[in-house]
C-alpha cells in the first residue's frame, strides 16, 4: 500500500508539472513567410554563380584591392562591431556561471590583547593583568541553485543567440562598409571622367568660337553668333568647378571607410572604362536568405527575445538552493586542523514568488510583447532580403542595357558633331545647326558617364544585396 500510494504521488506530481513545462518551452524560431521557389528577375536556367570572399577584385582594380585591404584592416566601424562581439561572449560567461555552484574560499585569522591595572589601598602596590586571545579560521563555502525550471539555462541561451547576433552584425557592418568603398571609389572615377569630359566639351566650345571670331573678323560672320558662341564656352567652363568638387569630396569620404586623414589618401583614378562587372547569378531565395547576415541577425535576436520569455515566465516559480560550508576554526593555530576543530553546515531552501505588484507577470507580458515585436522585425528582413536582391537584379540588367544604349546614342552624336563643325568651316550650315548638335554630343557623353556610374553600382547593390562573400560564422 505505501508503494502504491508513493507511485501514484509520483504521477500526480508529474500530471501537475507537464502543463508547467509545456509553457515554459520557448516559442519557435519561424517567420511564417512562405518563400517563393525562386527569384522573378532571373532564368529559371540560369547557372548558380555566387559571389567570391573577394567579389571586388572582379572589377579588375589593383587600387580598390588596396582600398578594401586598408578598410577591413582600420575601418572603426567594423573594430566597433568586432569589439561587441567580445562584450557579448563575456555576457555568455557570465550567465552560463548561473548553471554552476559558486565556490569561496575564506580564511581569517585574529589575535586581540586586553588589559586592566588594580591598586591596592593599603600596600600601594600597582597590579597589572595582560590577557591575549587568538582565534583562526579557515573555511569553504559552497552555494547552488537547482535550475529546476531551466530559468538560468534559458538565460545563457539568450546571451548565447544575442552573441550570434552580434556576429552577424559584424557581417552586415563589413558588408556595408565594403560596398560604400567600391560605390564611393566608383562615384570618384565617375566625376574624373565627367570632369575629363567636361574639359574636352570646353576645349570644343572654345574652337568653335574661334572659328566664329575669325568669321567675324572677315565679316562672314555676326556679333550675335559671337555672342551665342562666347556663351556656350561660358557655361562649359562654369561646369568644371563643381565637378573638381565631387572629385574631392568623394576622396575626403573614402578617407572616413580607411581611417585616414585625408590627406593622406593618394588616388591616381582614371580607370573608369576599364572597369569590369563580374558576373554573378543568385540561387533559390531560401539560399538568397541565409547568406545574408542582417536575416541571421534578426533572426538570432529573435530567438533571444524567446529565451528571455522563459526566463521570466520561470520567475513566478519556486527556486531551490542549496548551500553549505565547512572548515576549522581554532583558539591557536597548531590545533586548527584536528577533528575537534571541524565545523560545517548544510542547508536547502525553496522561495516562491507570492506578491510582488504584478512585477513579474508584467516582466512577462513585456517580454513576450519584446518577442512580437522582433518577430515583425525578421519577417521584414526577409521580405526587405528578396526585395533587395530582385531591385539589384533588374537595376543591373536595366543599367548593362542603358549603358550600351548610350554608347551608341555618343558615336552618333560624334559623328553627327563632327559633320556640322565641317560644314560650318565650309559655310554650309549655320551656328544653329552647330550649337544644337554640340548641345547634344555634350549631353550625350554626360549621360553615359552617368550610365556607366549606375552600372557599376548596381553591380555593388547586387553582390550586396546576396551577401558578398560573407559566410555564416561557426
């Protein structure tokens, strides 16, 4: 009968704990986004190509090899967010000592002298009494708390998916970083190729006034055409100003990714047209998404915020803790070690929570709302991932047409340009004729430094937007 009543209690005390632990269990980790099978902007049958570690060096440039060597070297953003990583895993060691008994180790020793005089009245005789006692003391203590309810495992858990986060952090800040290098490197060159541009398009303005001034000298020409002429080489010349800016500009902000002063930063340039764009085709966006850290991150914050939600939810339960201590203490210090002077004490307690205001179940009810709203943040990393990556895809294939468009819209507009200078040097045609057609080669040169400029950094969005060459750290 003791038996059975013993082995029933078992099973009501289980009963009773099974409900407990069902909610207890941190939520699951998903998005609920149900993925697309693949990506809109690509061929179904096109080959997987991801991008390589180092995805700049397609580009076929030694000097932005150098710039990125110097960024992922010096770059304060990336020792910050290295340096978080390091805070991180300190906070996993100091929750996961939750999980182990602590241990001290004290020892004491004292020694105390007391004194009193008595005077006898009759004799005069002064009587001193000097007595000196000693006590020492040498003990271990040792306290533990049962993780009955997994409140401690659940709070390194979280430290230990917040360290994940910090880790993908890391990745998200190296791959911005790299890809404001090569954008604002790419904008460089673009400047110094429009301000070359722009040189050429003045040296132009100016012969044609010359030409004009030479007419007019002979009477062949008028003063208005002069003075239409003197105009267009005014304008041209007033362009160059703020392209010199935009050179130095962009030199000073490449200064800030290196960590240089800026003028420390030597930059020869002039590579602009010889600029490639590797190629690179994505995968599935499932394979889109865990190469990308930001998704990793949020997701890594995700599944901490669930972790706190059981460590709050543990705090309405009972804790156990068991304590205990022993060691010597003795009047002199050779005794100290014998039997007689052993002293210990063991000791268990439990503690239930029972009013505390509403403190811990709205300790509770905030961490859950903490959870919903990181669950909003993940989903809108996914979502904000397959966006990305489908604008990066179209703005590179849009881009690589523009740009060869625009190619073929400069030799006409060359030809056509060099055409009408001939005739006005023969009479055939008058200014007009000329201005409009160096109006539009100006134009037109513009424009396809600026295409270019788009393309290579739509190619930079592209390899952004699928991760780089970060991997997922071990």
């Amino acid at each position: 009968m003791p038996h059975a009543f013993g082995r029933r209690a078992a099973l009501v005390a289980t009963a009773a704990l099974l409900p407990a632990c069902s909610w207890l269990t941190p939520p699951a980790t998903t998005s609920g986004i149900d993925l697309p099978q693949r990506l809109a902007a690509i061929d179904s049958g096109a080959p997987v190509q991801w991008p390589d570690p180092g995805w700049w060096r397609g580009f076929g440039s030694a000097e932005l090899d150098a710039l990125m060597a110097r960024a992922l070297e010096a770059n304060t953003d990336i020792a910050a967010a290295v340096a978080r990583v390091r805070q991180a895993d300190a906070q996993v060691r100091i929750n996961g000592a939750t999980l182990l008994p602590t241990v001290d180790l004290t020892g004491q020793a004292t020694r105390q002298q007391t004194g009193s005089v008595n005077t006898a009245s009759i004799t005069g005789l002064v009587n001193r009494r000097v007595r000196v006692t000693a006590a020492d003391r040498l003990q271990l203590s040792a306290s533990y708390e049962i993780d009955f309810w997994g409140k401690n495992r659940a709070a390194t858990e979280a430290a230990q998916q917040a360290a994940f986060a910090n880790r993908f952090d890391v990745g998200t800040v190296t791959l911005t970083t790299q890809a404001s290098v090569a954008n604002t490197y790419f904008a460089l060159l673009g400047a110094q190729d429009r301000l070359a541009l722009q040189r050429q398009n003045l040296e132009i303005a100016q012969r044609v006034l010359r030409v004009i001034r030479d007419r007019v000298s002979v009477g062949t020409g008028t003063g208005l055409e002069l003075a239409q002429q003197e105009a267009v080489a005014a304008q041209q010349q007033a362009l160059i100003p703020p392209l010199v800016q935009e050179v130095e500009t962009n030199r000073n902000s490449l200064g800030t990714l290196v960590a240089l002063p800026p003028e420390r930063i030597v930059l020869q340039g002039g590579t602009f047209n010889r600029i490639t764009v590797p190629p690179v085709t994505p995968g599935l966006p499932a394979e889109v998404l865990a190469r990308r850290p930001d998704v990793l991150n949020a997701e890594a914050t995700l599944a901490a915020a669930n972790a706190n939600i059981v460590t709050a939810r543990a705090q309405l339960l009972p804790s156990v803790t068991l304590t205990g201590s022993g060691g010597w203490t003795s009047l002199a210090l050779e005794t100290l070690t014998r039997p007689e002077s052993l002293v210990f004490s063991l000791a268990a307690g439990i503690a239930q929570p029972i009013f505390r205001g509403g403190a811990l179940r709205g300790q509770v009810q905030l961490r859950e709302a903490q959870a919903e709203e990181l669950l909003q943040t993940y989903r809108f990393a996914i979502l904000n991932a397959l966006v990305d990556t489908e604008n990066a895809l179209v703005a590179l294939r849009q881009t690589t047409e523009q740009e060869a468009l625009q190619a073929n819209a400069v030799r006409m507009a060359e030809r056509s340009y060099a055409i009408s200078e001939a005739q006005l040097g023969a009479g055939t045609i008058d200014l007009i004729t000329l201005l409009n057609t160096q109006q539009t080669l100006f134009s037109a040169r513009n424009t396809l430094a600026q295409a270019r400029l788009a393309r290579l950094q739509a190619a930079v969005g592209l390899f952004r937007a699928l991760g780089g060459g970060w991997g997922t750290p071990a």
